[in-house]
C-alpha cells in the first residue's frame, strides 16, 4: 500500500507537469488568457460600451475596432490626421460587418503626440457619447537600428508616441472615469519590453516604460473601481514596419514583412486582445512560439533567458550582416 501511494505521489506532479507542458506549446498567449478565452467572457459581453481606441486604421488596432463592432460596442476610431481615409475605410467596415449604425461610430482623428489636442478630443467624445467606458491606447511606433547607430532624437520621438501619448490621452479621461467611479484603461505594450529585443532600443525601451506608468495607474485606481490593462503582444501581422522609425531623424524603415515569418495574425491577436479586455485581466501577453516560450523562461529564470536571448540576438545580427 505504501509502494502504491508512493508510486501515484511521484506519477501525478509528473503529470501535472506534463499536461502543462503540452497546454503552453499548444498555447498562442499567457495560461490565464488561454483559460479565459476558452471559458471566460468572450467580446460580446461587451456590448453597448463606449470604447476609445487609438492607432485604429491600421493592424491591431483596425481588427480590435472589427471585432468590438460584432459585438456591438460604441466605437470611438482614432488616428493621425493623415490617416483619415483608412479611418473612413475601417468605420465603413464596421458598419458591414458589425451590430452598429453610422451613430454608434464616431471618427476621431487626433495626433497622440499634439498634448494640448487631448482635452479638447475627450470633451467631443463625451458631447457625442455622454460616456466613456474603455480606453484603448492603441497607436505606436516601431524602430529598428543598431543600438549605437540611434540619434537620441529617436528615442524622444518614441517616448513621445508610446509613452507620453498614452499617458496624456489617460490622463484627461481619468476625471471622467472618477467621477462615475468606473471605466478600463488599457494599453499597447509589447513582449519586446519584458525581454528587449536587438536592434530596437527605442522601442523597446518605450514598451518597457509604458507598461512602468500604468503598473503604478493600477495601483492607484484599485478604491475608484477603475480597471488597467496592459496587453503584450509578440511578433504580429502589420504594416507597423513601413513607417517604423530607423537610427536617423526623418528616416522610415519602409519594410513589409513577409508573409513566412513567424508572427501571428493581427485577426487572432485583436480576438484574444478583447477577450483580455472582457475579462479585465490585469496582464495579457499574445504570441506564437518561440517568443512565448522565451517569456515564460524570463519570467520565472531571468538569468538563463537572457543568455538565450543574447545568442539570438547574436544570430539576428549575423542575419542582417548578411544582408537576410
């Protein structure tokens, strides 16, 4: 009897350990987010919300706006002034595809960078909407330069964008969200910020620090019922690599990925980013292997994930010296 009980003591921990195992390889994000998604809130819960999202006409930002729209939320659609026709493109897609009208739609064009724009931006949505229930900061900017070729004017464009952008739309609507002691926050920040990534010091930086300034939103907005969301995506679908900053001023990188790289779909990646949002997760990462693997290596041995990284940052540069 005791050989038995010694016998299932060993086997069921190593099972336990097995079928995680398989559950992570067989996994596109974090286990708390493939858990939900399977049988937590799906999107549709969210019906009838007012949702900001900024960085809408293109990639993930487009296909969360998709997505929300099937499952009828109010939709706020934000991005430069410039990108006004692909705003148009994505509320008509909307319209088809969604459970809203042209009323429940509204476009928004604002520069997350023109600060002094942002104030008044929330007073024309709350004129149009009375409300807003969730803000999406969406809207980014890649880079890609060796760490030593980078101007330090890149690195104040992409603070700009990613950080400062975010936490100045937040933080003209957070009166609104106090005052009717609710709303969800969310924010873009990226796998690249928890484990660097070669040849992106400036968004990767970024990444970092904008997840730094709404870990400490969190902390505060805990006693006013007012959620915070930071959303991790890895290597994803885009066009964010054409108009991704280089090393200098002034110059794009002007590169489209190819479709045999190793990313996922930005479809897939907006479903499971608004499944984090319905279910108010406090942190999603979303991505495909390796990457996901790698995170979960940084996050419980940070020594060893960073010896793996150096190596395949070693091999990224021996790529593009290669010219690959």
């Amino acid at each position: 009897m005791l050989c038995f009980l010694t016998t299932v003591g060993l086997i069921v921990p190593v099972l336990g350990i097995l079928l995680f195992l398989i559950a992570v390889a067989r996994s596109d994000g974090d286990l708390v987010l493939m858990f939900v998604a399977r049988f937590g809130k799906t999107p549709d819960s969210l019906a009838g919300k007012v949702v900001w999202i900024t960085g809408a006409s293109s990639g993930i930002g487009e296909n969360i706006s998709y997505w929300l729209a099937k499952a009828g939320c109010r939709l706020v659609l934000t991005a430069r002034p410039a990108d006004l026709k692909d705003l148009e493109r994505v509320k008509q897609r909307c319209l088809e595809i969604g459970k809203v009208s042209k009323q429940d739609v509204l476009i928004l064009p604002v520069d997350v960078v023109a600060f002094e724009t942002h104030k008044s931006a929330v007073k024309q949505v709350l004129e149009n909407f009375k409300k807003i229930d969730i803000l999406i900061n969406n809207a980014g900017k890649s880079q890609r330069a060796m760490w030593t070729d980078v101007h330090l004017d890149i690195d104040r464009e992409l603070f700009d964008i990613n950080v400062l952008g975010p936490v100045s739309l937040t933080q003209e609507v957070l009166p609104h969200m106090l005052e009717r002691k609710q709303g969800h926050v969310v924010v873009t920040s990226s796998l690249a910020g928890k484990l660097g990534s070669p040849n992106s010091r400036s968004y990767t930086g970024a990444k970092l620090g904008v997840a730094g300034y709404f870990e400490c939103l969190r902390t505060e907005m805990g006693e006013h019922n007012i959620d915070v969301t930071i959303i991790c995506p890895g290597p994803t679908f885009t066009n964010i690599l054409m108009e991704a900053a280089t090393g200098k001023p002034g110059e794009v990188l002007g590169r489209t990925m190819n479709k045999n790289e190793k990313r996922m779909p930005a479809e897939r990646c907006s479903y499971l980013y608004c499944v984090a949002i319905a279910n108010k997760l406090y942190e999603a990462w979303i991505s495909q292997h390796p990457i996901l693997t790698t995170a979960y290596i940084a996050q419980y041995f940070p020594d060893l994930s960073r010896w793996l990284w150096k190596s395949y940052g070693m091999k990224h540069m021996e790529k593009m010296r290669e010219g690959k």
